[in-house]
C-alpha cells in the first residue's frame, strides 16, 4: 500500500500573495482545521514544501 500525506491548515491566508492562496486552494484546503488526504508523491511534496508556514503535515501509511 502506498503512502499518503495529511495536510491540514492551521493559519490564516490573510495577507499572503495569491501565488499562495492558489498553492492552498490545490491542495483542497478551504479554511483553518480543514484537513485532506492526497498519495504521497513529488507533486503534492512541492506544494506542501511551498505553503509549509501555513500548514502542518504527517505521513500516513
């Protein structure tokens, strides 16, 4: 079984560029506490490497 990763937002959008808001907004995040899962790979790694003040994150097997 492959791996997945957890993303959940736990700050606020609010004066940061689009360019970020747009990097949440693919990851299906909409809010604070909102929380998805996606298939670990290097696409979603890039992403989340990118938003990284903004979000926590764990590796879910």
């Amino acid at each position: 079984m492959s791996q997945q990763i957890r993303v959940k937002q736990v700050r606020s959008l609010s004066g940061h560029p689009e360019k970020l808001r747009r990097v949440v907004k693919a990851l299906g995040l909409k809010g604070i506490n909102t929380e998805k899962l996606h298939k670990d790979n290097n696409c979603i790694r890039g992403m989340v490497n990118k938003v990284c003040h903004l979000i926590s994150y764990e590796i879910v097997k």
